[in-house]
C-alpha cells in the first residue's frame, strides 16, 4: 500500500551550491550526503518541515543525471513514493503492466523505479525504508 510522498527528486549540477541554495532559500537542512559511485552520481537528501527533496548531481560526464540534464535541463527528476510492503506493491505494479526497472536492496532502504513510458511521463520511484534509516 502506497503510505505517502517521500520525497522529489530533483538534477541538478552543481550539488553544493544547490544544497545552499535549499538551506539559505527554504531554511533547509541536510539530512544525509553519499555518493553511487557504480552510477557516477552523488546525491543530498534534505528536509524543510516535513518535505523532503533529493539532490543528484553528477559526479562525471555521462553519467545518468548528465545526460538527463542535457535533455532536460535541470529540475524535478522523479517523485519517490513511500510503501508498506515493497515486495506486494511491486508484484501488483508489474501485473498491472506497468514496468519496474533499476530495483535495489541496500541496507536503508528497498526500491526500484517505475519507467515513465508506463507511468505517463513520470518516473516514479518505489521506496520502503527500512527500520531506523534516515529516509
């Protein structure tokens, strides 16, 4: 069962100067910073109130964020959707047709994407935090 918005994804460039941004602007404060080095990205996770927002930048050229960037431009990336019980909300979402793609079991969290060619234009990721995490 789908719980709530757990946070907004958001590309951006350079992810210091974003993150200030957030801080000076929204009164923001940083929850946790890590880098995916097999994805060549880095990501902020901050907190303003009880929204939530993440920051990806790249950490090199070609990376996914590049060339989302490239396209896109800077901006909104995917909308995290936070569940009860991934594995159920996964099957059901597959058997639904819509398609489940780049799925992870990290010691934090579980999750895994919806592509936005089955989810009208949005890629929306699946997220189900675990026990005593920062998300």
């Amino acid at each position: 069962m789908i719980k709530k918005i757990n946070h907004v994804g958001i590309a951006v460039k350079d992810l210091d100067s974003s993150i200030e941004f957030f801080e000076k602007t929204y009164g923001a404060s940083l929850v946790w910073r890590t880098k995916y080095e097999d994805q060549k990205i880095e990501s902020a996770f901050l907190a303003v109130g009880e929204a939530r927002f993440e920051l990806t930048a790249s950490l090199e050229p070609h990376s996914v964020i590049d060339k989302y960037i490239e396209t896109k431009g800077e901006g909104i990336h995917h909308i995290s959707l936070e569940v009860t019980d991934f594995d159920e909300v996964i099957k059901d979402f597959k058997a639904k047709g819509l398609r489940v793609i780049a799925e992870a079991d990290t010691e934090d969290f579980k999750a895994a994407f919806i592509h936005p060619q089955s989810n009208f234009g949005v890629l929306t990721e699946i997220i189900q935090p675990k026990i005593g995490s920062n998300m």
